[in-house]
C-alpha cells in the first residue's frame, strides 16, 4: 500500500492529531516516508496541521 494511503488510514484510525513519529509508528513506516507523506497530502489538502507539528485529517 503507498505510503500516503498508510498515513491516511493511521490518521483516521487515530481519530485524533498525530506527531509524524506517532504516524511512523502506527502505520510501520519510516519516518521519512512518513515526513514525504504529510508533504504530498497536505499539499492535496487531504490532511490539516491544526497546530504545529501535528497532523490530522479534516
């Protein structure tokens, strides 16, 4: 599964936001990966940084 699906679907498990290193941690990737992730998805306006670093979907 890609990286951006993984982080997407921790996010919405999570129901609540999420550091990138709690992200890597459930979705059992690689913190970079994950930081790549982010990058993309917030860029498609799939997730929201409601306060600094902390992600979350909308």
């Amino acid at each position: 599964m890609p990286a951006n699906t993984e982080v997407l679907n921790a996010l919405k498990k999570a129901g609540k936001p999420l550091k990138s290193a709690e992200i890597a941690a459930a979705s059992g990737l690689d913190k970079k990966d994950v930081d790549k992730a982010i990058k993309e998805l917030k860029k498609e306006g799939l997730i929201i940084s409601p306060k600094n670093c902390f992600y979350s979907v909308p």
